[in-house]
C-alpha cells in the first residue's frame, strides 16, 4: 500500500477515503511539552515551534492560531500587567498557570454602537497570519496545517459574556445582527488571509455548547447566527478553503445544521457533555470528517493506558471504517494529560487506525 503524508491522509479523511491509516492529530495545550521535546519555551505560541512539536510527536495536522484569535497571549512587551493585556478588540485578559496559550476573559463588555464600530474598524493585516506561515514552512506539506480563527458566536460569546449576549437577543436584536455582520466580515477576511497563505483547512473555534445543551436556544442560534455562519463558509469555500468546525459542549440539538453549514469536518463530539459519538456518525458522518473523540478530561488523565487503547479502539469501529474519521480526544492535550499519555495515544492511535 502506498505510504501517505500526514497532509494526504487528513485530506482523504476529509473526503471520506482510506489512506494507509487514519490521520491523528490534537492540540496540544501544555506548555512543559515544549521543553521537554524541543528544548525551548513557546509561551509566545510561535508558529515553527508549534509545527515542530507537532513533529516530533508524530501527528498528522497541527493547529496554529492566527494573530488575533480572541485570548491569545501575546508578546510580553505587549502585556498591560505582571500578568494582564488587552486585545485589540478590548478584551482584558489575564494569564493563569493553566490558560496557556490563552488568558481568560476577565470584562465582559456591553453591546453598544461603540464596540461595533470598534469591531468595524479593526484592519486585518499579512502580520496576522505569519505564524501559520512560518508553520507551514516548516511541514513543507509533510502534515496538514490548521489555521485557528474564531467564530462569530465564540468571538461574541467572549467579547460580551453570555448575560450580556443573551440580553442583546431581547433588548436590542438589531444592533446585535449589527455586532454579528461586523464580526463575521472581519473573521471573514482573517481566514481568507490563511487560506492565500496556504493552510490546510480553517480550525474554526466557536464554542456554542456547555453539558447537556447548547449556550442559548438552537432558535435563537439559527436566527440570528447561522445565516451569517454559512455566508462566511461559503466565502471561504469559494477561495478554495476547508472547514474543521470545532465547538466544545453539547450541540446535538444543531448537528444537522451545521452539517449543512458548509464544513468538512467537525470536533469535539465532547463525552462528558453528553455527545454520543455513534450518533453524531448516523446523523451527519457521511456529510462530514468526525475529529475525535477519546474523553480528554477523564481516560487521558488516568494512569491505565489499556483505557486510553479501548478508547481508540471504540472510536475507530463506531466512525472511521469509511475513513471519515481524524483521531483525537475530545478536548486537547491539556494540563493533566500526562505526556507519557499523550506519546501512548498517538502511537497507539497510528497503529489501530492502519487499514490493510
């Protein structure tokens, strides 16, 4: 059997054909990682590092973010605190000792004529998408590269907080459709920028999900945020782009929608909100790719790697016998994932998925 590139089996995946075995790929979201592997710190998220540790480990994509991915930590010449900056979208974030790469979100801000125009007039510049450029050099197409951008729903969900976005939905629906379009043409042009710089496919954060439901109503998703949603995909599709929508929670209220979206795949199908992965299969698993889903905060963090085996093992014989399938968890490798854990599951991973 022909020997395929990390690249060419993510994109098989995507189309829904075998390779020589399925892609594996996460995000890897703990720090000590880097030093351990490579010998050097990334707390700046640089886009070499990050394709190189995706490497040395052996996956199949990496996931690098574009410069204005909402939280991200940025350059500390540029932080306003021992351990604060503000985003260029007035974002005040602060960085803890488990947020890496990210801060978190710390003022909510109001909905008002202001703020949109604020979202308006942010410019989105070639600087913004360097650090995939530098990743993508650095694979020279040896494995997929994602470029991470922010969904509208994810990118207001931070920017106001749910009390403040669901109050906008009553009190002034109007002005929010106004935030929705400001913010969709902006993400718009940033992955249009990725996709020129040649990424793979676009990892679209938009987290629209918490346990057991979505964040608001489906109703109130489908009015007011998927029109918008599925312009910006097709956008996207029509430069030549691809699509990893990734929400944590549950949306199995909305899986049929966003499989009409426009994706070509989807994560996290996230256990522990109460996503059923042989359901999301018969629902939409011949639309699109299914990225996941081994639980990350559970099975990944105990010590019996047998678990974390029959994890794999379940999730290739529930999604990816047509080879629609990348394997991963259903979260990231995150802080309490021991790496021993993290080297196990990708070996273990590329040695289930082969095909004969």
């Amino acid at each position: 059997m022909k020997t395929y590139t990390g690249k060419e089996r993510v994109l098989c995946a995507f189309e829904h054909r075998r390779a020589d075995w399925l892609p594996v790929f996460d995000i890897v979201n703990k720090p000590d990682m880097y030093p351990a592997l490579l010998g050097a710190d990334n707390y700046e998220s640089d886009g070499k590092l990050t394709a190189r540790l995706a490497l040395k480990l052996g996956m199949d994509a990496v996931t690098i973010h574009t410069a204005p991915y909402t939280c991200l930590i940025p350059p500390r010449d540029r932080f306003d605190g021992p351990d604060t900056f503000t985003d260029r979208f007035g974002v005040r974030c602060k960085v803890t000792d488990t947020s890496w790469p990210l801060g978190m979100a710390v003022n909510p801000r109001e909905l008002d004529e202001e703020l949109v125009e604020r979202i308006r007039s942010v410019k989105v510049t070639d600087a913004d998408v360097e650090q995939v450029r530098r990743g993508i050099a650095e694979v020279d197409d040896g494995i997929a590269v994602f470029a991470g951008v922010r969904g509208t729903f994810g990118f207001l969900f931070i920017l106001l907080g749910l009390e403040n976005l669901s109050m906008a939905i009553y009190e002034d629906p109007e002005l929010l459709r106004e935030a929705i379009d400001a913010a969709t043409d902006y993400w718009t042009e940033v992955g249009l920028r990725a996709i020129e710089a040649g990424c793979t496919a676009l990892y679209v954060a938009n987290d629209m999900g918490m346990n057991g439901r979505t964040l608001i109503a489906p109703d109130q998703l489908r009015e007011f945020f998927f029109p918008a949603m599925r312009r910006q995909f097709k956008a996207w599709k029509d430069a030549g782009g691809r699509i990893l929508l990734h929400s944590c929670g549950n949306v199995d209220a909305v899986l049929e929608d966003l499989a009409d979206s426009g994706i070509d795949a989807i994560n996290n199908i996230q256990v522990r909100a109460g996503m059923n992965l042989a359901d999301v299969k018969r629902r939409i698993g011949d639309r699109v790719a299914i990225v996941g889903n081994v639980d990350a905060t559970g099975i990944m963090c105990q010590p019996d790697q047998a678990r974390i085996a029959e994890a794999i093992r379940e999730v290739i014989e529930t999604a990816g016998q047509d080879g629609g399938l990348i394997i991963a968890t259903d979260h990231s490798f995150h802080e309490g994932v021991p790496m021993e854990n993290v080297q196990f599951f990708i070996e273990k991973a590329r040695e289930l998925g082969r095909f004969d």
